[in-house]
C-alpha cells in the first residue's frame, strides 16, 4: 500500500463500484476486499472495505452507510488519449448518473469524474492568451468535450 491512497465512501455499494471502475480502466484490478460478518439472519459476509487500482492509481472504497455522501467537492479527473475514449468513457461512467458542464459528470454512484482530452490540455497550455481564452470559451459552452470544436476554437474558425 503507498502512503497516501485516496479512500472513498459509499453507503453500501463499494463493491460494485469498485468492479465497475475496473472494467473501464486498462491495467486496473481489484487487489484487497475486507469483509465482516453480518449480525443479521442470513450471517452473510458484507464487504467493508475494497482497495484497487485504476491504471496504476491506487484507491480504497469504504461501506460506511448513510451518514457521509460523496460530492464534487473531490473528483477523479481522466486524460483521454482520443475522441473515442472520451466518448467510451463519458457514456459508462455518465448511464445512470448526471452530466454537467465542461467535462464533468457524476457517476450513477455518485463519485464525480472530469473527462479531459489530452489535447485540451495542450491546447490551454499555448503561450498566447487569446488562443486559450478561446479554447476556455468553447469549453464552458460544453457538457462532454469535443476534440474537434476546441481545435477550431483554437484556430479561431
């Protein structure tokens, strides 16, 4: 375990988040479950906690119940290699959940995501001002990003 992992919250879904995020993310899996023994008639076992990693990025979820609810105030933000995976990954991660403005989402369990194009990220790096407050202009008019229309806005077509 590294020193630092980020360690989410959930009122009992965990598990199922954690195997979701898995299933999207390349070289990702689950690598610890921590489970406890329900006092309830079926003595089933519940999962408590979950660790696993996300393209390298270790992470931990907690069934803590109700008393805590993840929101935007922490959020995972993705750097996308291409148009299709924005795409792939903003229609997963969004079914279900809620779309918002510039690139974020909330996910049907409610962590928040960023899906960024790497490209974006070039393109608000360039030494000249009007080009990037012209990409930032496209973007604040966006839901999910669109390589295409930050690069003509870059061009200023």
């Amino acid at each position: 375990m590294k020193k630092i992992t980020p360690f989410l919250w959930y009122e009992n879904q965990a598990e199922d988040a954690a195997r979701f995020y898995v299933s999207l993310f390349k070289n990702s899996r689950i690598t610890n479950i921590q489970r406890i023994q329900n006092s309830g008639p079926d003595e089933n076992q519940e999962v408590l906690v979950i660790n696993f990693e996300l393209d390298g990025l270790e992470l931990g979820a907690f069934n803590g119940g109700p008393y805590f609810k993840l929101n935007e105030a922490a959020s995972l933000s993705v750097s996308c290699e291409n148009q299709a995976e924005v795409d792939r990954l903003w229609a997963a991660l969004s079914a279900g959940g809620e779309e918002q403005q510039c690139g974020w989402l909330k996910d049907r369990f409610g962590l928040s995501w960023q899906i960024v194009p790497a490209r974006m990220e070039e393109l608000m790096q360039d030494p000249d001002p009007v080009k990037v407050g012209r990409v930032t202009h496209a973007m604040l008019g966006m839901v999910k990003l669109d390589i295409a229309e930050l690069e003509r806005a870059y061009r200023g077509d």
